[in-house]
C-alpha cells in the first residue's frame, strides 16, 4: 500500500501548480443584543423548543416538563455539572422519574441505552445564535451518545455562552489548538425528508430537543 | 442486496434518456422534487452581496485545498495519526476495497452499518463486502429504501428522490415484517427506525463517508440530519471512513464558510441537524465511540483530473447537488440515466473524466450549456467550460493524453464534414457553391443520412428555402458593398 501513497503523491506533486488565493473578506454575521431572540427563532424553526429558566429552578421546571410529557427514565451524567445537579435536587424526590447514571461503558449499557431510556440531559458548551446551534463536547463525564439515543435531548445551556456565528466562536475559543475527541453542533431534533420531501422527526436520533436557557447564567 | 453491478447497466446515456423521458411518474417525482429544492434555496440566497462574499470565500477555500494538495494530503495524514487514526491510501477502488475487507476481516466484522457515503458507491462495496460473507446495511433513510429496493441512488443528496410515497409504502409493506401498507410518512419513518435501531446496536463496524478532513488539525467533518451517520460512526467499536483524495480543507477557519455554503445550496436549510467532528477514536476513560478508527484515501483516478490545470477545478466539488437541482437535463431525465455515481452537471464532467471519454463520452454532450449550474455552484465550478473542453477531448486527433480515452468519439466523417464546413466559410468561392447547392438540393438530402439523422431523430428536418438571401438580395437590387 505504500506504493499507493507515493504514486498518488508523485503525480500530484508532477501536475502544474495553480495559484494560491488569497481568502477574501467575508464577515459572518453579528447579532448584538438580539442574539438570544435569534437563536430562539433559529432553533425554533428546526422544531426545537427553548425554555428560559434560571439554574436554581431548572431540575423542578424539567421534572414537570417531563411529567408533562410521560417520561420517566432519563439517562443523566453524574459527573457532570448538570447531572450532579439534578442528582441532588431528583434524589429526595419519590415521584421525580428513574435517573439512568451513564457510568459504564457502552458495551455494558446498550441494551438500556438503545431501547429503553427515554430522554438524555446533557449539558452545552457553547451556543450559535446564527444558525439556532449547540456546540456539544462529549466527554467521559457527557459521553456522545447521551444526545442521541434517547428519543428526547434535553440539553441546559447557560445564557451567557451564546455566540453570533461558528466562525466567531472558532476564532475566539481557538479551536485550531485542540480538537476534543467528537465536537458536535446540534441543531434541532434528527429529522428527515427522505420520503417526498416530507419532514418526519426522530428518524434515528431525538424526536425533540429541548433546551434550557439559564438566564442568570 | 443493493443495486446490480454497474457492468451489467446499459451504458449509453443517448439511449436512456429517451427511456426516461417517456416515464410520467418519474418526471413528477424529479419535476415535485426539483421545484422544491429551488426554491427554498433561493429563499436562503436572497441577500445578493451576501451571496456575493460567501461564495468567494467558499471558492478561495477549495482553490487553497488544490493549490496546496499534495502538502496538505501529508499534513493530514500527520495530524491523523497523531490523533491516533490510522490512514490508508489507495489509488484504485480495487485497492480500496481489499483495504476496508482487511481492516474488517481483521477485526472479525460480519456486520456493518453505514451511514451515506459517495464514495462507497463509486467502490460498489457493498457488493464487495457481499461476495466475502459481510452483510453491509445502509442507515440514512433514503439509502436503505433503495437497498430494500435494489436500486442505486439517482441524487447525490437524496439518494431515493425518484420514487414517491406510494412506492415507498409499497416497498416496506413487502419488506418489512409486520408493517402493512402506510402511506403515512412518520409511519413509515417509525417503521425504519425501529427496524435499522436492531442493527446499529449489533453492528461490528461502521462505516461513513466524509465532507471535509480538516488538515490542521486531522479532524473528520460530517454532516447529516438524521443521526444516523452520528450513530454509524459512535456506536460500533470500529469506524471506517472513506474519502476521496480532494475532500480537504485546509485549516478550521475554512470550516464555517463551507459550512454555510453546503446545506444552504443542498436542501436550503441553515445547517443540517447534525454537524459531526471527528479528531480521535475513543480515548482513556470514555465511555463510548469507536476503539479504532481508519481513513481510506481514495484516488482513482482523481490525481489524473489534477493533473490538467483547467480539468482541476472539477475537483473543488463539496457535492452539495444543487448543479443537478437546477439543471433543466437532469430534472427530466433523473440520475439513474446516468448510470455513473454522480449525475447531472457534476457528473457530466466528473465522470467522463474519471472513467473515461471512451465509456463516458456522451455525457459531456447532455447539457445545453445553459449555465444554471455555473450560477448555483457554491464553489464556482466553472462547469460550462469543463464541458466544452471535454468535447474537444473527445474527438481530439490521436487522443491526447488530458483525459482518458480522449479522441475516442473522433469519426472520419464528422472530421471531413467540419473540413467541408471550415472551407465554406473560409473560401468565398466554396460558400457561394455550396450556397447554391444546398438551396438546390438541400431538400433531396434524406432524412436517414448519418450526422443529418442524429440532428432529425428528435427533430423536423429544416427545409431549405429555394435561393439563399444573398441571390434574393441581388435580385432586390442590394450590391455586395
């Protein structure tokens, strides 16, 4: 195979050079102190539902949110900040639903985590008023599949994270210094239109995504 | 399973598309499709300057890719390996192949599941993967329909555009276990989704295609709405993705505009549901994602397109689909018309080129060089040009060597014909008696004469009026001067 590699490099490097452009000015846009309006209408308009609550009240604001809804197994990182959260405010309550810890590696939860949780609460990195976008960093305390098994996503984003574009946050958090293992941008619930154009949710990952603004945050 | 083997596809464009033309319920489907697909991105490109500036950015990206290639394939290879992913190169689909049943074979892998993956259909893997005994099952919605089907993908976005509702729950009423017939479109949607949840979780393998490897920092860029190339390339131990050699860019700061251009020109959405980067397999402590993960480099035949500073710019092609959705040929005659992975205008140059003018030849000649795809290309493929030039190849004396199988539709009677041709309007002599001729005789010519018969097959043989304008101009008392 190392034929292959110095082959298809020699004959590359044999070909005439073109020039090389210059990039030339774009600026993405900005959205001031309407960011927050935009990403709500953004995220919104790809079937995400935004609540804004504040980060003492989120863990019995999504407790009735999920009653609402009839969920009762919610798949939780313990280690994580959000999940240590809802750890303690869940705990003391009977009728709060079945925590699922994420504790294990995969191969000992896939029974569980393919069929029978029925929401995952993750928390977000970073968030992308542009497009209505999470910026998700699984790790071993938030690992990828929490956002994407469950039928629900419930994601807890703290206001003040929020970004106008991809581009600004690249720059500014200088991501070309370390990429972490998965980074994910989120925007609404998997969807599809693959039968005539018609949209239909949930086609493998969440049918919702809904996602808590801590406003004090 | 999957579509036949293109071998045994009829080959010639020429003689399918009139096949295609005469088929009502496929020309609804591409003409429902199309539309829609047009107009919402139009609706996302209606801030003309805006348009303008990202377009240009985005072009300058894929040009800096090119421009640099060969440094920045190693630069890539560098930071994947460093990040722990094993890189694979291959100049041929058969190499490809042989490489991805080792990797899998190695790992003892029965099954696999794959998310949408051009390239894997250019390798027709599937059926290679088939003939050793590994069940490869497709997971995007619209791949896994044509699976069921046997089909191949007629649009490089959405590979089952040509079949409508009702094919569908026809289909899946007669596949699908337990499933009667639905034309309810989350029914159906439900139905899949309970029926490929089964086979992620068992899956030994997956297996993804990419859209932009990330050269400065070995980084995996995918995007999808559904999820399931997120659970193709998260949820078995193993990940394979495939790539060809151009799909780069350069550095992260090249990402968001691309990013922008890509869905927006390819279904009119901001950004797809999902945008997936990939930088290492699972590491110490993690609970999930892939223990290895492998990138296969494909060429074939791409480092030959490069070779030709014209044919190159084919290569900037971040496979959005919008030449296609625009294109007034493709839109009556769909993508299986084709025959080749890639249709419509994109495929019309990038197909002649990577399999051939010889077995490809008429493709470059399906177009009205009406210059809609030039106009929507978010990377400004100038494909109108990459057409012409082409055509030039392909009867081009002694073959040339640009493209493979150049000069390969050269005929000794469409060479003499545009000797003739070349003489009447060189020689005032020559024009004046073949004015005279044809007003004369024109008529006589039959309509089944070779060269005539290609222009009169589809169209009334013109008649010739009995003097040419300048014997009537004479007799009106018009001179020369």
């Amino acid at each position: 195979m190392s034929d292959a590699r110095a082959n298809i490099l020699a004959r590359l490097r044999a070909a005439p050079r073109s020039p090389l452009p210059d990039r030339p000015d774009w600026t993405p846009p900005a959205f001031g102190e309407s960011r927050l309006e935009r990403f709500r209408a953004m995220l919104g308009s790809v079937h995400g539902e935004v609540v804004e609550t504040t980060l003492a009240a989120w863990p019995g604001l999504l407790r009735t949110l999920l009653a609402e809804r009839g969920v009762r197994r919610v798949l939780y990182g313990p280690a994580a900040d959000v999940g240590a959260q809802l750890g303690r405010a869940w705990t003391a309550d009977g009728d709060a639903p079945t925590l699922v810890p994420y504790d294990r590696p995969i191969e000992a939860l896939k029974a569980e985590l393919v069929h029978s949780v029925e929401a995952g609460v993750t928390s977000v990195r970073w968030g992308i008023a542009e497009t209505g976008s999470l910026v998700l960093w699984p790790d071993a305390a938030e690992p990828r599949l929490m956002s994407l098994l469950p039928p629900l996503h419930v994601a807890v984003m703290a206001a003040s994270v929020l970004y106008d574009s991809l581009a600004q946050l690249v720059a500014e958090q200088g991501w070309a210094g370390g990429m972490p293992t998965n980074a994910l941008l989120i925007s609404g619930p998997s969807k599809t239109a693959d039968i005539e154009q018609t949209l239909a949710y949930g086609v493998h990952g969440p049918k919702d995504l809904l996602v808590l603004v801590l406003a004090d945050q | 399973m999957g579509a036949e083997p293109r071998a045994a596809v009829g080959n010639d464009f020429t003689v399918r598309a009139p096949q295609a033309l005469n088929d009502p319920t496929l020309r609804a489907n591409f003409r429902r499709a199309m539309d829609g697909l047009m107009s919402k991105r139009a609706a996302q490109f209606a801030d003309k300057p805006a348009w303008d500036s990202l377009r240009a950015r985005g072009a300058a990206a894929k040009a800096r890719v090119l421009a640099q290639l060969p440094a920045l394939l190693e630069r890539l290879e560098d930071k994947c390996r460093a990040n722990g992913i094993t890189v694979h190169w291959a100049e041929t689909i058969p190499e490809a192949n042989a490489i991805v049943l080792e990797i899998l074979q190695k790992a003892g892998a029965r099954t696999v599941i794959k998310g949408k993956s051009m390239v894997s259909e250019e390798m027709e893997l599937n059926h290679h993967l088939a003939a050793h005994g590994i069940q490869a099952v497709e997971s995007d919605l619209g791949e896994y329909i044509i699976q069921l089907a046997g089909e191949a993908p007629s649009h490089i976005v959405m590979p089952c555009i040509h079949k409508n509702k009702a094919e569908i729950a026809r289909l899946f009423a007669e596949r699908i276990p337990g499933l009667g017939y639905t034309e309810d479109v989350d029914a159906l949607t439900a139905a899949a989704r309970a029926e490929l949840r089964g086979r992620f979780a068992a899956a030994d393998a997956g297996i993804s295609g990419v859209n932009f490897a990330v050269a400065e920092t070995g980084t995996l860029v995918l995007v999808e709405n559904e999820g399931n190339g997120r659970l193709s390339t998260t949820l078995p131990p193993l990940h394979i993705a495939l790539m060809g050699i151009e799909k780069l860019v350069e550095s992260l700061e090249d990402l968001p505009p691309l990013l922008a251009l890509l869905p927006r020109s390819a279904t009119g959405q901001h950004i797809t549901t999902y945008v997936n980067m990939i930088t290492h397999p699972r590491r110490a402590g993690e609970l999930d994602g892939p223990e290895e993960v492998h990138l296969v480099l494909l060429d074939s035949g791409r480092s030959r397109v490069y070779g030709d500073d014209q044919l190159r710019d084919t290569l900037r092609c971040i496979r959005c689909g919008a030449c296609m959705n625009h294109c007034p040929v493709y839109s009556r005659v769909g993508g299986h018309t084709y025959k080749f992975v890639y249709p419509g205008p994109i495929g019309k140059i990038l197909t002649p080129q990577l399999e051939g003018l010889d077995c490809a030849g008429d493709q470059p000649h399906a177009s009205t060089l009406c210059n809609a795809c030039v106009e929507v290309c978010p990377v400004k493929i100038p494909i109108a040009d990459i057409l012409v030039r082409l055509r030039e190849e392909s009867v081009r004396p002694g073959g040339g060597d640009a493209v493979k199988g150049g000069g390969a539709r050269r005929s000794a009677l469409e060479t003499l014909s545009w000797r003739a041709w070349m003489l009447i309007y060189s020689r005032p002599w020559a024009g004046r008696l073949a004015a005279w001729g044809m007003t004369r005789f024109g008529n006589l010519l039959p309509e089944r004469l070779p060269l005539l018969k290609a222009w009169t097959s589809v169209r009334t043989k013109p008649r010739f009026a009995a003097k040419s304008l300048h014997e009537l101009a004479r007799e009106q008392g018009y001179c020369d001067e």
